[in-house]
C-alpha cells in the first residue's frame, strides 16, 4: 500500500481471528521498524516483549490484560509489551552514543571537533540530568515513535493490532523478569483481523481547527481543501464511523467469535445507586 493509504486504513482492531497464528517474519518487521525510529542522541531506550499467547500461562495473560481489553485478550493469538528503559540513558552509554553519532557523520561537520565539544559541554550536562532526562516526557516520546512505526508496518503487513494501557506494571515486571530500569508503558494485541479492514469507518476526530495553531495558541492553523481533497483520493481520508452495515458485523462477530456482550476485560460488580438504596 501507499503510505498515505496505510495512515487511512489503520484502525484499532479488536476483534481478531484467534486460530490463525502470526508469522515470526511479520513480528520481526515490525521489531525492525520500531528499532528505526527516532530517538534522541541515538540512545534506542524503546523495547518490547513479544509474547505467543498459545505459549504464555494462564497467569501472564491475566495479568497483561488491561481493563478495556475483554475482545482483543480474548480473540488475538500475540501481543507485544513495549516499555521504555532507563537504563538507556545512563551517561557513560549516552556521550558514547553521541559519539558515535558523530564517527558515522551523522551529527556535526569534524568528527575530532564535535566530540570535543560533547565532551566539553553535553557531558557535563547530561551527566548531571540523566536520570531526570530518562523519564521526561521527550524520553516516552521516543517509545511512541517506535510503537507507531510497528504498526504502521503491521498494516502494511495485512495484520491488526490494539495499542492497549498499560497492564499492572510490578506483577508483569515480575513474571516477564523486566530489569528495574524498565517502564512498560503499553500492550500491544496483534493479529489477523477478525472484522472488515474498514471495522465500521474511519474513527472520528477532534476537528482540525481545534487541535492545530499557527504562530501562537488560538490561531487555527487553516485548512486548504485542495489539499484535503488530494488526502481523500489518496486514502488518507476516508468514509467516517459508523459505516451503515456495521451494527450488523458486530452481531456477527460476538456470534461467530463467542464473546460476551461486554468490554470489559474483568467482570464488575454493578454500581450501587447513586442514593445509595437498594
């Protein structure tokens, strides 16, 4: 696909064909892209735990599964954990990445001159912020990146996936063996997809106007139609959710798939009143 169609076409999937399996080629692709990404001063703090649910115990899956979770834990045959780890950023590894950076010109003009100054300057520097710099919003940035371009290649691939929150961080830590550096930020379910590849339309958004400024907040960054013409034959922009036969698919999928009637990973409890009566 183009990859303006493949922005178009993403969807989060929920719904997944559980008796088809993943190739290990796809997964690796993905790994691949996610490794790719952009990081700052190349520090690559972005990492993930593929997990083969037909592998995994009955205890991992409970305690990767994420509240708003019931269809994809039910009906996705892989997953992968992604966290971000600080240990990435610790400053002996950090001036030699830079360094590096500069032996593969890719930073600086004079290889000699530019680690010079990282040593004279960003070393200092970073050697007394690292840790704060490991968990600043720029260092989960980068997870983000890297995540992004996992799925974007999923969908290339004619896979599914549903970045999902977080699961419960020290169980999973525990029983994935995490080193204390890491910070697992997401579950990531993958698949076949079980539904359409239009899964009911393109997901709504908050309008363009309201999300984008120019030169200052409150100035709308304003739109040209020729060029939101041009994404719609491209496949960037497509038909809106909901598509009028997906009431109908989703009947059909709870059916053919067996799941209950719910999202919720857990069962809850009913709420109590608000008057507090019975």
């Amino acid at each position: 696909m183009e990859f303006k169609q493949v922005i178009g076409r993403r969807r989060a999937i929920r719904f997944f064909l559980p008796h088809r399996p993943v190739e290990r080629q796809k997964i690796e692709k993905m790994l691949e892209a996610a490794r790719r990404a952009s990081c700052v001063g190349n520090v690559n703090s972005a990492r993930g735990i593929v997990i083969w649910k037909d592998q995994a115990s009955a205890q991992l899956i409970k305690t990767i599964t994420p509240p708003l979770g019931y269809q994809q834990m039910q009906t996705a045959p892989c997953f992968i954990l992604w966290y971000h780890d600080t240990s990435a950023y610790e400053i002996t590894k950090w001036v030699q990445d830079l360094k590096n950076l500069a032996d593969t010109r890719r930073i600086g003009t004079d290889v000699d001159e530019t680690k010079a100054e990282i040593d004279r300057l960003l070393k200092p520097v970073f050697g007394a912020a690292w840790q704060q710099m490991a968990v600043s919003p720029l260092a989960f940035m980068d997870l983000g990146l890297a995540v992004c371009q996992a799925m974007l290649i999923a969908y290339d691939e004619g896979l599914g996936v549903c970045p999902m929150s977080s699961p419960r961080l020290e169980q999973v830590g525990k029983l994935l063996k995490l080193p204390d550096t890491a910070v697992p930020v997401c579950l990531m379910a993958v698949g076949y997809p079980a539904e359409s590849w239009e899964a009911g339309g393109q997901t709504v958004k908050a309008p363009f106007d309201n999300l984008f400024h120019e030169m200052e907040y409150g100035r709308a960054f304003e739109r040209d139609p020729a060029v939101e013409k041009e994404l719609v034959a491209a496949g960037m922009l497509q038909a809106p959710a909901p598509l009028p036969w997906r009431d109908a698919e989703l009947k059909y999928l709870e059916n053919a798939l067996k799941l209950e009637r719910r999202i919720i990973a857990f069962p809850a409890p009913d709420p109590a009143p608000a008057d507090g009566g019975s």
